[in-house]
C-alpha cells in the first residue's frame, strides 16, 4: 500500500465567494444610507462601490500569486467592516448637509483613504515575501518608533481637542502613533524572541510568584515611560494604554509567566493614581464617566459627559432592530463619524447589528491568534499575537467607553471611524497578519521519492540490488 499525500487547498475560491457577499454587504448599507435621504444612487454611491470592489478584488488577486495559503476568512471580513463604515459615514455627511449646505462631506475623503490604505497593503503582500525578514530590523523599529511618537512634538505638530498627536502633513493631518504601534510591535517581537531564555532566568521567588531579575525589567520599564510620555506630552490617553498593553500581553505570550503580568498591572495603577494627581484631563475623563449624568458635569465644557450620554440615549433608542440605516438620529452625537461611530451603528442597526458587527471583529482577531498560533517561528508567533491584540483592544477600549464600561478615551474603531491615518495602519497590519498566514497554512516541501533508507538507518545512499554472484559468497 502506499501513502497517499494530503495538500492543504489555498482556499481562495472560498475567500472570493466571501468577498463577494462582503461586497454585497458593504454595498448595500451604503445603498439603504441614501435611501433615508432619497439619494440611493448618488455619485458617491458609485464612487465607493467601484472604489471598494476593486481594491478588494486587487488584493485577492495579488493573494492568489503571492500568497495563496494566506487565511481565506480575513479579507472578506475587513471589506465589510471598512465597507460598513463607510456607509454610516456617508449617512452621517447628509444629515449635516441637511443642516449646514457648506458642510464638508468626509465619505470622499474616507473613501480616498481607503483606496490608499488597501494599496499600501497590496504593495507589502507584493514587496514582502516572508515576515521573518522584519526581524532583521528590529532596533530600526525602534528608532523609527521614536521618532514617529516624537514627531508630534515638533513645529510639525498640531493640537486638536486638546491632544497633540497630529502632524501636518501640507494635505492634511496625520496621526505619527498609527504606524508607531506597528513599528513597537515588530520591535517587541524581535527583541522578545531573542532574548527569551535571558528574561526567563530566575530572579527573586516572593510566594508562588518567580519574579524576574532587575535588569530584565528594562524593556517593561521603558514601555511603561513611553506610555506615561505619551500621556503627558501628547496628552492622549488611549495611545498611552494601546502602547502598554501592547507590550504586556506580547511579554506575557513570550515568557507566559504572570509575574510579568502583575508587575504590569501595578505599573498601570501607578500611572493612573498620579495621572489622576497630576492631570486635570485625565481627571476630567474619569469624573465625566462616574458622574455622567451629573448635570453639572454634563453641560462642562470642556470635559463634560455630554458625548457619552447623548451615545447612550442613542443605543436605548436603537433599541433591539434599530431606526434603520438613515431614520435615527446619531448626527446629535458630537464626533459621531469617528469616536462615536459604534454609537451611531447601534441607533441604526440596533443590538443585533452592534452584536454582528463585534462578531465580525472577534472572528478577525481568532484569525490573526490562529496564524500565530500555526506558524513555527517565535518572531512570527509573537508579531501575530502583538498586532491581533492591538486591534482587539482598540474595539475594546472604543466600545467600553461608549457603554461607560470604562472612561472614554480616544481611540478609533478598526476600519469603520473617520480618519486616514488608523486605516491605512489597520491595513497594513492585516497585510502582515495575511503574510504569516500563509506561512502557518502553508505546506511543508516533500523530499523526492527514492529508493533509500532514512539516513539513519541507511547513511542516505540508495540500497544496491545484489547480483546472483554476490549472493552465493
């Protein structure tokens, strides 16, 4: 008998039937956002629907050559969340249009970005064959991390609401930490995958914890100084936790030790008690989510609850099925397009939409954990987990703040806020999720068939048949 070869199919006959149904999707919303405002076919309609289509189509395509192992599932998932965003960002522009004819509308400029985004990402799946070639940059992460997160801070820098995390980039505006936690995340990676067996070493033991020794807390250290100049520089609290937490969970899944994690813990409570202290917009954030419906705190301006609140009414008004995409109301919502944008969803769609649509991110981060989890190098391993886990708590840290779970920060919600700079890295980092990927799915080369032993039973050569003559010696 012999063994019959089992050759794992790419599976994007599978991915292109998704995408499609994302394209329908994605379509559709926009379609039903005009038809509130009896403007279905508009030019932006189609604009988007071209736009959206053939981005799409173009990265399935150039997976199909580059990288035809790559998880079928995250692409089709992506179109219809940024497709979705869309859509409600359209529908947002004509209600202020409605009140305010010199509006400008943000939909084209959104729908630009993502033309842009989708072929940055198209360009790494064509430029970068193996991700493990990342690692050779490790300490230029760094750098470039650096320099990224202290670019703000220059005469290039400008202050809007209050956070100073924007450039100018002569066209418009851009957010330099978007891309600085894809650069911290391959930087980690890289630097944890080496020097592993260095941090694992035996420190201190208090109790059942095994504390790690001094001078293996310096990068933990650094992280955390990071996060803390970000909030007091940049006076952003949701970059400063997203830095973090960025590092805590990758430290964690390189060392699995929750001594690592307690340490961290403590190192968050530290910073959040003299933040408190220190910082009146810190202060005002967690005063305006424990007092929200304070009156006093309410009509604050600025750092009053007015935001969250209105988000609330917004969800209770939504109810179970929702308005209907155009029939609500989430234009009274202040930064309803960006911030709020999960608010003005749940008015619309209702519960069962808001549920679907985090389903939609939760299959998307399993993904990204099970590409980690199949790929066989530690670098790989560790920069799928990073970059999963950066989205992961992105939507958690969005949607928490609109429930009032925890204090609202100002963070955007993966593919569907307003806003070209956390597009195009959300893009980039499912272009580097797609890459490794493929090589967890990938299958193994096979050696040619010969008629030798194993090379530790036969030294590798073939078996020579004996001749009749050699037989009867």
């Amino acid at each position: 008998m012999s063994d019959v070869l089992t050759v794992p199919r790419s599976r994007r006959n599978i991915e292109f039937v998704l995408l499609l149904l994302a394209l329908t999707v994605a379509i559709s919303a926009n379609y039903l956002a005009g038809a509130g405002r009896e403007e279905p076919f508009a030019d932006h309609f189609w604009f988007q629907a071209i736009t959206l289509g053939l981005m799409g189509l173009l990265i399935h395509v150039i997976l199909r050559f580059r990288a035809k192992y790559a998880d079928p599932v995250i692409l089709p998932i992506v179109i219809a969340l940024n497709g979705i965003g869309l859509a409600m960002i359209h529908r947002l522009d004509l209600s202020a249009i409605l009140v305010n004819p010199d509006y400008p509308p943000v939909a084209p400029q959104q729908v630009t970005w993502t033309a842009v985004a989708i072929g940055a990402a198209a360009i790494l799946l064509i430029v970068l064959r193996d991700h493990r070639i990342l690692r050779r940059f490790t300490y230029i992460s760094l750098i470039v991390s650096a320099v990224l997160l202290l670019l703000p801070l220059t005469p290039l820098g400008l202050e809007i609401n209050g956070a100073r995390i924007w450039i100018s980039v002569g066209v418009g505006t851009f957010q330099p930490g978007e891309i600085a936690k894809i650069t911290l995340a391959i930087f980690f990676a890289g630097y944890l995958s080496t020097n592993r067996d260095l941090i694992l070493l035996a420190g201190k033991k208090i109790g059942p914890l095994q504390l790690p020794r001094f001078r293996d807390l310096a990068p933990m250290a650094a992280a955390w100084l990071v996060s803390i100049g970000v909030l007091i520089f940049q006076r952003d609290l949701g970059s400063s936790i997203l830095f973090f937490g960025l590092f805590m969970v990758m430290i964690y899944v390189a060392t699995s030790r929750v001594s690592w994690v307690l340490i961290g813990l403590a190192m968050i409570g530290v910073g959040v008690f003299f933040a408190l202290e220190l910082f009146s917009h810190v202060a005002l954030r967690f005063d305006s989510w424990i007092n929200a419906f304070a009156p006093e705190v309410y009509n604050r301006a600025p750092g009053g609850s007015a935001q969250v609140v209105q988000g609330l009414f917004g969800l209770a008004n939504g109810g179970l099925v929702g308005t209907g995409l155009g029939e609500g109301r989430p234009d009274l919502v202040t930064y309803a397009n960006s911030d709020m944008i999960i608010a003005a969803l749940g008015e619309e769609l209702g519960l069962i939409g808001v549920v679907a649509i985090v389903m939609l991110y939760v299959i998307l981060v399993s993904r990204g954990i099970r590409a980690a989890l199949g790929t066989k190098d530690g670098f790989g391993k560790l920069l799928a987990c990073g970059l999963s886990f950066t989205i992961a708590l992105q939507c958690f840290v969005v949607i928490g703040g609109i429930t009032r779970l925890i204090p609202l920060t100002g963070l955007t919600t993966p593919f569907m806020s307003a806003g070209g700079s956390s597009l195009l890295a959300n893009w980039l980092i499912v272009a580097l999720i797609l890459l490794i990927s493929e090589t967890a799915r990938r299958p193994a080369p096979t050696a040619p068939m010969t008629d030798s032993f194993p090379e530790a039973l036969g030294g590798g050569k073939p078996v020579k048949k004996r001749t009749a003559k050699e037989t009867t010696r």
